[in-house]
C-alpha cells in the first residue's frame, strides 16, 4: 500500500509534538499536504512531494555518508518513495539497503519519528521533464554495527563514516550529535 497524505500527516504531527519550534518552518509542508493529498508522495507532484532518508550512526559516533553522482554532494542515503513503501519510514530503510547494500537485519530504528525534517527547493530538471519543486525530506535516525557498504554506482561515487560534528546542516547535526552520546 503506498504512503498517503494521512501517514504524512499523522508522522508530521508526531515530529511537531517533539519540535513545535518548527511548526512555522514546516508550514510550507503542511499547505503543499493540504492541497496535493495522497499525490504528496508521487515525484510528480512539483508543488512539493516527500522524500525519505537515513541516518545511520554507528556505536563509535560516526555517521554513514554517500556522494551523490548527479548531485556531486555528500548526503545522506535517502531519495524519493515508491509505490511499494508502506511507511515513510519503510521508504528511508530501502533507501539505505538500496544505497549502500546494508541490508535492514543490520541496523534498528532508533523511532518511528523521524530526527529531522527538511523542506528544502530542488530546481526544475529540463532533461527529466522537471519543474522545480519542493522536497520535504523526512530523516529518521538509524543505528548498526555494521561498516561494510556496497554502493549503488548508478547514483552513489563514494561513501565516507564521519563523526556527526562533520555533518553541516542544522539541526540534523545537533540531533545526531546528541544520539550518539
């Protein structure tokens, strides 16, 4: 069954009772989730459409990240749902078995909240047929003991275990930081 707009809703309202100081910064979310439905999760959906990725720290404090090939950053694994994804978090554990060939029996959730939620622009994509839109990318916090990674070469060039203070982006970094006291 694929994700609708009320398993968005229910896990936005979930991460807003941890963080309502980002209730204003999300609205944006919110008013794209009021409009578009069940379509919040279809790529094709350019005035906004969620996305799902992982944070996936290790017991010595470092977190797994990967260098996009068409990007040229370094992200964390993650990407667009599908059709087959029940939960958004479902969606961000096939991302990162997808990714990085960790399989799910390595690593636990650490809730079934996300750690994080980013709204961020994405340009229009003339050679795929994209108008710029939103991504509304709904990180959760993995953990795992595991440290042998097989990329995805198609949309993956590296892979790097980096201590949470090297990631950049607030507050994701604060949060991950946090976990891996």
């Amino acid at each position: 069954m694929p994700i609708t707009a009320q398993h968005v809703r229910e896990t936005l309202d979930a991460y807003l009772a941890n963080h309502p100081d980002e209730k204003d910064s999300l609205s944006v979310l919110s008013e794209v989730l009021g409009k578009a439905g069940d379509s919040i999760a279809s790529r094709t959906e350019y005035r906004g459409h969620v996305t799902a990725g992982a944070a996936l720290l290790r017991p010595d404090g470092r977190v797994l990240t990967i260098e996009h090939r068409a990007l040229r950053k370094w992200l964390l694994p993650g990407g667009h749902v599908e059709e087959s994804d029940a939960t958004l978090l479902d969606a961000a554990l096939r991302e990162l078995a997808e990714e990085t060939g960790i399989s799910p029996d390595q690593v636990e959730p650490d809730s079934g909240v996300p750690l994080h939620i980013d709204a961020h622009p994405i340009p229009a994509n003339p050679d795929k047929g994209e108008d710029a839109h939103q991504h509304f990318d709904f990180r959760y916090l993995f953990r795992t003991t595991a440290d042998m990674v097989e990329l995805q070469e198609e949309e993956v060039t590296a892979y790097s275990w980096q201590f949470a203070d090297m990631l950049t982006a607030e507050p994701l970094r604060t949060r991950v930081m946090a976990a891996a006291r």
